[in-house]
C-alpha cells in the first residue's frame, strides 16, 4: 500500500511565484534574479534577517509562501537600495521586499496592532520635521507598546542600529528637517481638512 505524501509538502504553493510576478511591486523583474549573492553580500544587517534576499527570492521560486511572508527579511530592510544599486541585472530588490511587506499585513500575516503603532510613529516623524528619523521612529515604535517592553526591543535591535550607523544609515545629532516645515505642517493640515470634508460628503 502507498504511503501518502508528507503534510509538509502542503506548505508549499506552486502558484506563489507566478502571484508575486503578478501583484508585487517589482515582481515582474524576479524572474531576472540569477541567485549571483550580491544583494546579500551588499545588505549592512543582512546577518539579522532569517533569509537573506537571494535565499528569499528562491523560497518565492520554490513556492514557499508562508515561510517568505512570515520572514523578518521584509521588515529589517533599512531601504538603503544597496542591493538595487549594485544588481547586476536590475532587480528592483527593495521594492519587491516592499511589496511582500504590504501584501503580508494585507492577508494577515503580520499583526496588525504592531503594524498602526510603526505607523503611527512614521508618521510622526514625516510630519513633524518633514522627513523619517530612524532613531526617532524606531525608540516611538518600541516604546508605545510600554517602557518594559521598549527597553526589551531596543536592546534586541541594538546591534542592528550599530550596522546602520556603520553604513551610514544613523546620524549622531539633532534630527534632520526639510525646510519650511510650517509650510508643510499647513499643507497637510489642508489635506486632512479636505479628506474629512470628502468624507462627509460620502455620508
């Protein structure tokens, strides 16, 4: 009698290549990825993600789906676009691990109250000076979900601030701003204005 087929083969979705390619931003060049390493070899913290983005292009290959939209390689990216700027055939690597990001929140793979509290803290930043601070960003994210559980965060992460600051991703000194930052504040003040009289109108 024939033994079936083992229950983890189910965990693998032959289709998931062909999905990226078709509703990932960047997916249509994965097909260009030759497996060369250089995004890898290229990334600061590369050696904080559980799978570096060519092991991570190959799971897509493989029709891994879970294990790639579970993966902390879509969230430790520090968008330095060293990996875009050094591939040798073009491969939109950040965006596509942009992409990944937003469809994982978007079909539940992620934790949504983690995802509006990194947001929230993004915005922030965008709003107040203009542009993201990463150690702003990062310290307001950490800490809103309490003091004990930002110290916890803060010191995990520790070594992958020290790879950004190494790349020169961290500034030391006080936060970057663009200019006119009253001018900015103003206009987004017109936008929520406008949003919430659309939606008024909707009603």
């Amino acid at each position: 009698m024939a033994q079936s087929a083992p229950d983890t083969a189910r965990k693998y979705d032959l289709g998931f290549a062909r999905w990226v390619y078709e509703n990932v931003e960047g997916g249509d060049k994965l097909s260009m990825c030759m497996q060369c390493g250089v995004c890898s070899g290229s990334c600061p913290i590369g050696t904080e993600m559980d799978h570096g983005p060519r092991k991570l292009f190959m799971m897509i290959r493989a029709g891994m789906k879970e294990a790639v939209l579970t993966s902390n390689t879509l969230w430790n990216c520090t968008k330095c676009y060293r990996c875009v700027v050094r591939c040798p055939r073009g491969v939109p690597v950040t965006y596509i691990l942009g992409g990944l990001g937003t469809k994982a929140v978007e079909m539940g793979y992620v934790k949504t109250e983690d995802t509006v509290r990194f947001s929230k803290a993004f915005w922030w930043s965008a709003k107040t000076f203009g542009r993201t601070d990463e150690r702003l960003v990062t310290s307001r994210y950490h800490f809103s979900g309490g003091f004990g559980e930002g110290v916890k965060k803060s010191l995990a992460n520790l070594k992958i601030a020290l790879g950004m600051f190494k790349a020169g991703r961290l500034h030391l000194g006080a936060p970057h701003k663009v200019k006119g930052t009253k001018n900015l504040q103003a206009i987004l003040a017109k936008a929520q204005e406008i949003e919430e009289r659309a939606g008024e109108t909707e009603r």
